[in-house]
C-alpha cells in the first residue's frame, strides 16, 4: 500500500525520509519542478511547489503550516497521484507540544483521534464545536487497529492529538484545552487539515506527534527541536514496515 505522509516544513519532512530510507539528498541536488532525480530518491515540485519526496511505499510531502495549508498541499498530492499507483492511507507528521506529563520532551504520540480544537465559537456558556453549531465534524478517528500497532511500534502514547491554529502559549489557553480535552497528548497545526483532505478522497488518516516542547506558557528557550527530530525518524524507522504492511481497513 502507498502512503501519503504530510509534514508542514522541510526539516519534519527530512526526518520522516531519513527515518524511512537513510540519508536526505543534499538541497543542491533538487530537480527543477516536475522532475526527480534519476534514481527515483530525489524530490520533485508538485503545482503550487509542494515538494515531495518519494520513498519506496511512501510519498514525503511538504505542505505548510497550519490547517488550511495542510489541506490545500494534501488535497493536490492526492488529486495528482497516478492511477493505478494512488494512495491508501494519508500520515500527518510533524513535531508539536505535548500535554505534561504524558507526553514529555523526546517523546512520540500517535492520534487516537484528531481534534480541531479552536474550530467552532465561543459563546458565555463556553466553547462549542462546528460539530455541536451543526456545520460540520471536528474529530477525524485513525483506523483504531492501525492506531494501536503504530503506537506499540514505537513506543509512543495513543491518545488525542488537537490541531489548533494558534499554538498555546498561555497558563490560561493550556488550562482551558485540558479541561475540554484531558486525554490529548498533543497539539500541533496540522493533523485536522490533512484529514479532512484525506477524507474527501475516502482515505484512512494517521497522525503522529514528536514532542519538542510542552504545551503552556510560551518559553522558546525550553524547546527541544532537535531532539524532537530525532525522535521523528526514529520513529518512523520503526513504523515504516508498520504501515507498508498494513491492508486497510478491515
């Protein structure tokens, strides 16, 4: 099976490909747009310069930051893979914050579900999801058995991931999300985007977190980016046979 995976910026993508296949091809070796390299491991430029990265069973994509971006960059990979080589499962993954102290620094969470968690309205009585204002879903469920093997794979926490369009970076913003959602494990801007384009295709969606920071008040001297990477590849070091041998949803 082909698998989608979605980063927003360059160094998750080069992680989530060093952790598949070793090495990234050096930046001076990049193609002109709609050309690989010619053994088939260099990138290439999709419409809208997406860059994609294709490994074995998996496509590397970069996508930008944020939901809305995900989705766009998600949507065109999608609409773009050939017949009869298309994709049977989309990954968003990337690093985020992790809720303490479940998810510490260095850690992985694979998604359980995949909150929109600022997507809905406030209101005096408190935060209403666009599901609960009628106009939509905001929980995207991983394949559950699929969930569960990634997540034992590489000994990451199974549990919630939220996307959120402005990270958290308040006492106060940490305090609300965990009162509506006490089982997350981690937040990033991404997840939310990429599945709602997966599921315009009928596609199955994963989503996996490296930690690089905990959620709460704002503190860039405390974040751990590099470590947040490595643990990235490694990850998928381990989940790579994981996911080219999964078959789908039973």
């Amino acid at each position: 099976m082909r698998a989608l995976i979605v980063t927003a910026v360059t160094a998750e993508a080069d992680s989530v490909v060093r952790g598949l296949s070793g090495p990234v091809p050096h930046p001076d070796h990049t193609p002109g747009p709609d050309h690989a390299r010619e053994d088939g491991h260099g990138p290439r430029t999709l419409p809208g310069g997406y860059l994609i990265h294709r490994r074995g069973a998996f496509d590397v994509l970069v996508a930008g930051v944020g939901p809305a971006a995900a989705a766009a960059g998600t949507a065109t990979a999608l609409a773009l893979a050939p017949a009869p080589d298309g994709y049977g499962l989309v990954v968003s993954a990337g690093i985020g914050g992790g809720f303490a102290p479940a998810a510490p620094i260095g850690s992985l969470v694979v998604a359980d579900a995949i909150v929109a968690a600022d997507l809905g309205a406030g209101t005096p009585q408190g935060f209403l999801t666009v599901t609960e204002l009628g106009f939509g879903r905001s929980v995207h469920l991983p394949p559950a058995e699929l969930a569960a093997r990634a997540a034992e794979a590489t000994g990451a926490l199974l549990a919630p991931v939220l996307t959120v369009s402005t990270v958290t970076g308040t006492t106060a913003r940490t305090a609300e999300l965990a009162a509506r959602h006490p089982l997350a494990g981690a937040e990033a801007m991404e997840g939310f985007g990429v599945a709602e384009a997966a599921a315009a295709h009928g596609l199955p969606v994963l989503e996996v977190r490296a930690v690089s920071n905990a959620v709460g008040p704002r503190d860039r001297d405390a974040w751990r980016i590099g470590e947040a990477l490595t643990a990235l590849a490694d990850g998928f070091r381990a989940l790579g046979p994981v996911l080219a041998s999964w078959g789908g949803p039973s």
